[in-house]
C-alpha cells in the first residue's frame, strides 16, 4: 500500500504539468499514482494533478485510457492505431520495475514529434524517481515516529525503575546509619556496618546520575537504517493490566511501618499508627500496593521537617478500605494540587533542596486506578487521618486518602 502523497510532491507533479502545457503545448494531462504496488494488471488509480481541470481533464483522459489500466502491458508512448492515439500519451511511472502510475497528456492541434516525445518520457521519469523518494521519506518519518514512540516507553519504564529503586536505597542507608551509631567503636562488626552505608550511598549517587544522565533528546537520532528497539520488560508495576487478588491491608503495611520506624527515629520525626488486624481483605495487587504506600509513606517522611509527625492510619468503611497517609510538613500549595498526580510535576517542590522526579504520585494514581480504587490529596490536611482523633490538627500538612474494594 502507497503512502499517501506529500504536499511537495504534489506541487512538483503541477509544476511539471505546467511544463508539458507551457514547453510542449499540451492541452490536457493528468498524473494518476497506483493505490499500492502490484505486480499484475489492473491496478486501482487515483488522480492527483491535473490540466486543465480536475474533473474536465479527468474525464477526458477516462475515454481513451482508463479506467481500468493494466499497468504491465503499458507502452512507453501510445502511438499506434490512429490520430486520436497519436495525439495521446499514457506513460508509467516505473522505477526499478515497480509501477507508480502512470501519466497521461495530450494535446489537440498536432501529434507528438519523436523528440517530444522522448521529453515527455524523462518527465515520467522525474516522476517516478520523486514518488520513490517521497514515498522513502514518508516511510522514514513513519519509523522515526514509532522509534520515538518506543524510545518514550522505554524512557518512561527506566523513570518508573530507577524510582522505584530509590525506596529501598533510602532504607538501606537508613539502616545502616543506626547500625553504626548502635555498635561501639571497638565492635568488629562496625567495619562491616561502615561498609554497608558506604555502599548505599555509593548506591544512591549512581542513581542520581543516571537520573540526570537519561535524556531522551539526545539519542534521537535515525541510522540509515531503523533498527527497533527492545523495550524493557515491563514487570508488575508497571503493565497495563494488574491481576488483583485477595490481599492483607495488614500485611501489607506492617514492613512498611518498620521501615518508617527506622527513617523517622533518624529524622526525629514521631510516627503514629492505627492498623487493625482484623480489616477485610481488599482486591488489589500486593506488590502495586505495596508500591503505592511505599511512595506515600516516603514522602510524608521526606517532607516532614526534624520534631514534626507522620501518621499512617487504616479503617473499614462499608465496602471500601481506606487508608489514610497524614504529615505535619509545610503542605502542598493550591495551585499544586490540580497537577500533583502528572508526570514529572513537582511544583513548589522543584525550587527546594529535597531531589525528587516527580513520578511517584503519577505511578501511585495510575496502579490504585488499576486495581479499581482512587487516591485523593488534600493540604492543609484533614481530620479523618489524624490519629489520636481528639488531637486538633496544625492548619498545615497533607493527608492523601488510598480506597479500594473489600474483597
């Protein structure tokens, strides 16, 4: 199947109409392409420029010539059989055995010279040359666009990996620092603990130049030749389709819980919790949950400054869980707040000393909304999320509010 024709093309195949009826006098001519390559006879042929009018050129040529055409059995000139046919010419628009179409120009007062001729047909080559070009060109864009594509979804699984991996860096390191500050000088295993955070943090400043290192602008660039891409293999959190089952809130939350506990003893930060043992299983999948409190949890730590608190707090409500992350940090500003959940946003944030890439709420809303739930912000924060109840809230914070489905 022909690629449909470029504007340019379109006007060379006027201007060298404009040349038989200027240069060689012709009173009519028409430039039809192949709706595809055929390697028989009658091919389906569109008309594309014509003289003098679309529809009286068209027609005019229909009479003598089409449709239909067998685009095989074409001579160079028709010129056999008469005064009419002398005074007529059907060429193809070949290049390398391949048929484009065919052209198609007459004129009324006098028949064809040899010479005239023979112009006539180096026209038809120019053609049929410019056609194979922009056919080439069309096909190029056409890969370039799918090899952007493919580059953006590979882009965007790194973004979604290298996240990923920043939590349970930022635990590690967590980790180790107590150990150190738990074992006396003189311990052997002190060495081993120094180690432990000295390699974390190796760790974590190799991701961040990967991070600033991705780019992709700067390998967008075509070969000669368009050699697809292997995209990354897309693990469970990040396919388009979930398979969600009955999973423990509970389970789910208490390893987290224990990693906070290790980050906010380090931050000074007090950590509250409310959850029951006894909630319902929700639908969902564990490790997208998992994902997705791992990310709210991190950025109510991250965000709450030395002597503030984070509370993580989980409850039945009907048919729905919800699960309810609250912070006492600045907040997030209003005008934030519309554009928290896209890629990359990272609004007031961007100006702050805290790095960040601004994908782990996008990659939150995007799981919870597969597992069939909502997420939902809300800064200053509300008093559904605090813990204990009776306690007034600071007229600051952020509370992000995760519901899903009893199972």
């Amino acid at each position: 199947m022909l690629m449909p024709t470029s504007s340019e093309f379109i006007e060379l195949c006027r201007s060298q109409i404009a040349l038989l009826t200027q240069a060689l006098g012709a009173s009519l001519s028409v430039i039809y392409l192949s709706e595809e390559l055929v390697e028989s006879s009658h091919a389906q042929l569109i008309p594309i420029a014509a003289y003098p009018d679309n529809s009286v050129a068209i027609e005019r040529s229909n009479r003598l010539a089409l449709p239909p055409v067998d685009l095989q059995e074409l001579d160079p000139v028709t010129s056999q059989g008469g005064l009419a046919q002398q005074r007529q010419l059907v060429l193809p628009l070949i290049h390398e055995d391949l048929v484009f179409g065919i052209l198609v120009t007459e004129r009324e007062d006098r028949p064809w010279t040899t010479w005239e001729r023979s112009q006539v047909e180096r026209i038809a080559g120019t053609l049929a040359l410019a056609c194979v070009m922009d056919q080439r060109a069309q096909w190029l864009d056409q890969a370039q666009r799918q090899h952007r594509s493919m580059q953006t979804q590979q882009h965007d699984v790194l973004d979604n990996l290298l996240h990923q991996l920043k939590s349970p860096v930022t635990a590690l390191r967590t980790f180790g620092k107590l150990l150190v500050k738990r074992l006396q000088p003189e311990d052997p295993n002190r060495d081993i603990a120094g180690s432990i955070l000295r390699e974390s943090d190796r760790v974590q400043d190799l991701l961040q130049q990967v991070d600033q290192a991705i780019d992709l602008n700067s390998v967008d660039v075509l070969e000669d030749t368009v050699r697809p891409i292997p995209l990354l293999p897309a693990g469970v959190l990040t396919a388009s389709n979930l398979e969600l089952t009955p999973c423990s809130i509970h389970e789910i939350l208490l390893p987290l819980v224990e990693t906070a506990c290790a980050i906010a003893q380090d931050k000074e930060l007090l950590l509250r919790t409310e959850i029951p043992g006894s909630l319902p299983f929700v639908f969902a999948n564990s490790g997208a949950l998992r994902e997705v409190l791992s990310n709210l949890i991190d950025n109510a730590l991250k965000y709450t400054p030395s002597g503030g608190e984070v509370h993580i707090r989980a409850y039945c409500d009907l048919d729905r869980i919800c699960i309810w992350i609250s912070d006492t940090g600045l907040g997030i500003p209003s005008e934030d707040l519309e554009h928290l959940f896209e890629r990359h946003y990272r609004g007031v944030q961007a100006n702050g000393e805290i790095p960040g890439t601004g994908l782990g709420l996008a990659i939150a809303r995007r799981l919870v909304e597969q597992m069939n739930g909502s997420i939902q912000v809300f800064s200053p924060l509300k008093k559904e999320g605090w813990i204990p109840q009776e306690i007034q809230p600071p007229k600051q914070g952020t509370s992000f509010v995760v519901t899903l489905q009893v199972a």
